[in-house]
C-alpha cells in the first residue's frame, strides 16, 4: 500500500461521521444479502427423526417428514407442523414471511397494520412490508453496485481517451456528450423501457446507456492536466507505449478524485431505480422493490406504515451513501 494511499485511508477513519455511516451502510448490506436468513416462509433447519435439514437451502418433499404428498413440503402447513414436532423440531428465521408469501391467518382488512407477526404490517395483498423492503434493498444495492462499477468503467475509459490524446478526439467527444447530456435520462429510459416486457436485464443495459458519462468530465480534466507533465514524457521517451502511458502511469495518479464519486453514482442510481419503479417502468411487478411499496403508499392513503416504511428506508440509505461519499472525497482530496 503506497504511503498516499495509506494518509487517505487514516483521513477517512478519522472523520467519525464518515466512518460511522460506511459501517452502517456495511450493516445493511450484509442484512440485504442475508434476507433468506432473516425473513423466510422456510424453516432454517429441521431436525426428524436424528437427520438434519436445511429448507431454506433445499427443497424437501411432504414424504420426508412423513406425510403422504411429494410435492415440496408447506411448512407453514399446520399439519406439516405437527408431523415435524412429534419426531424433531424446527428452526423458523426472525421473520415467518418472504417476500411475497401473503399472511393468510389475517382477520383485518388489507393492507394489516403493523402486529406481532408482521412488525411494519402488509401490503394490500398480505405480504410482510419488513421482508420486501429487505428483499428490495437486495435487488436495489447490487442493482446500484453493478451499474455503477460499469458506468464508472466506461466513463473512465472515455474520459482517458479524451484526455490523453485531446486535439480532434476530444473535440468530437465533447460534442457527443454535450448532445448526450441534453438528454432527459429518466424520461428517456421509461420511453425506452416501455417498449420491451419488463425484464431486469434490459432496464440496466438501457440505464447503463445513458449513465456513463457521469465521471467522463473529470477523468478528462485530469488527463488533460498530466498528459504533459515530467513524468509522462520520461515514459515516452523510455519507449512506453500509449496504452501503458494512460493506465500504467496516468490513472493510478488521477483515479483517487474519481473513486470518491462513486458513491454519489450509487446514490443516484438507486434513487432512479426506485422512480422507475414507482412510475412503474422498472422491475417487473412482482419484484420486491422500495419504488413498489411507495406506490402501494400512495395507492393506500389509509395505511400510512406503506408510505413511512418505504421513505424512512430510502431516506436512511441514501443519507448514510451521502456521508459516506463526502468523507471519502474529503479523504481523497489531493489539497487535503
């Protein structure tokens, strides 16, 4: 680890709101990603008759715990229950719901307040509100993380291009993403989307399409500044060739000011995943997603658990994201 990289990082550690938040925003990640393991309409682990199983992992026929169908066993099945109980036990996640297993015992009008069995209420189908929103920041933090990583990619590739070899090409490129730019991304995407059935892999090829000139500018501001400076012609005239001049020598001396922008991007992408969403231009309608439950919000003005579950979920992860990516652009800022 160089010894830049190594001040930037103890800047980081130091500023206490910055650091507090990435360690929290870490905390919801790792619930995110064990959401099967948290909130799940499958037992963790069974054990009949001295074997152990793992539902939440595989699929058991009725026949397995003694039943006569075998077809996969319904653990919330109340006899499915008792011929467990009367050779072993079980072992139920925090929350007995996934993400869109209805809670079928309700004696109330849809969508339910929030009670014992379901801790934020349901939906207007009966679906836990709490397991959604940890289903949906699953899909909606890898959502982010992936087209942020390629749209940060792509832009620093053209951004180098530009600035590395300036004259002609960057005159043409500018033009480009002067007329890109113009662009209204959100609209144009819900045009774009409605033309194809709703599928997660088109909505992020057509997002990626208009998302990748965010760090275009500032790459090639930078590379327009070290294109000439002592060092990148001792390169040249040690016979380095352009490839190895921009990615070898330039990039490591100009990616830090680019990095401590990603976590802007994943703030702007997770908020535009969750406006598609919400207009109904995004996931595909039975997605759990945090656009989805503020729709229902809206739709269900007389449950206002929908609309405040889904903002205060959204309000705390994009804070915590925001902090976070000031910290790490104060840490990384070469005038620090």
């Amino acid at each position: 680890m160089s010894p830049m990289l190594r001040a930037s990082l103890q800047r980081f550690k130091n500023n206490r709101t910055g650091f507090a938040c990435f360690i929290a925003f870490l905390m919801i990640l790792l619930l995110s990603l064990g959401a099967e393991l948290i909130a799940n309409d499958k037992p963790l682990l069974v054990k009949y008759q001295d074997a152990y199983y793992l539902p939440v992992l595989k699929a058991y026929p009725e026949t397995t715990f003694g039943g006569i169908f075998e077809t996969e066993a319904e653990y919330q099945d109340p006899a499915v229950q008792q011929l467990i109980h009367a050779n072993g036990w079980v072992l139920w996640p925090v929350i007995r719901f996934s993400y869109d297993t209805p809670n079928l015992a309700l004696d109330v009008p849809l969508p339910a307040p929030p009670s014992r069995q379901n801790w934020l209420g349901t939906d207007d189908q009966g679906r836990d509100v709490l397991a959604r929103i940890l289903y949906g920041l699953r899909i909606s933090l890898l959502f982010g993380f992936a087209l942020t990583l390629l749209s940060a990619a792509l832009g620093i590739l053209v951004g180098a291009i530009q600035g590395y070899y300036a004259g002609w090409v960057d005159l043409i490129g500018q033009r480009i993403l002067e007329v890109w730019g113009s662009l209204p991304m959100l609209f144009m995407v819900m045009i774009l989307v409605s033309l194809f059935s709703p599928n997660i892999y088109w909505l992020f090829l057509i997002m990626l399409f208009f998302g990748w000139t965010t760090l275009v500018s500032m790459v090639r501001a930078e590379f327009l500044r070290a294109r000439n400076l002592e060092y990148v012609w001792a390169a040249r005239s040690m016979g380095a060739g352009h490839g190895r001049i921009m990615f070898r020598h330039i990039l490591p001396n100009v990616i830090g000011s680019s990095l401590s922008q990603l976590p802007f991007m994943l703030t702007a992408n997770i908020s535009a995943l969750t406006a598609l969403d919400f207009f109904g231009y995004g996931l595909p309608p039975e997605t759990a997603s945090l656009g989805e439950l503020l729709l229902q919000g809206k739709n269900n003005l007389n449950a206002p658990w929908l609309a405040w579950s889904g903002f205060l979920t959204l309000a705390i992860v994009l804070s915590l994201l925001i902090y976070t990516g000031e910290a790490i652009r104060d840490a990384f800022d070469p005038k620090t």
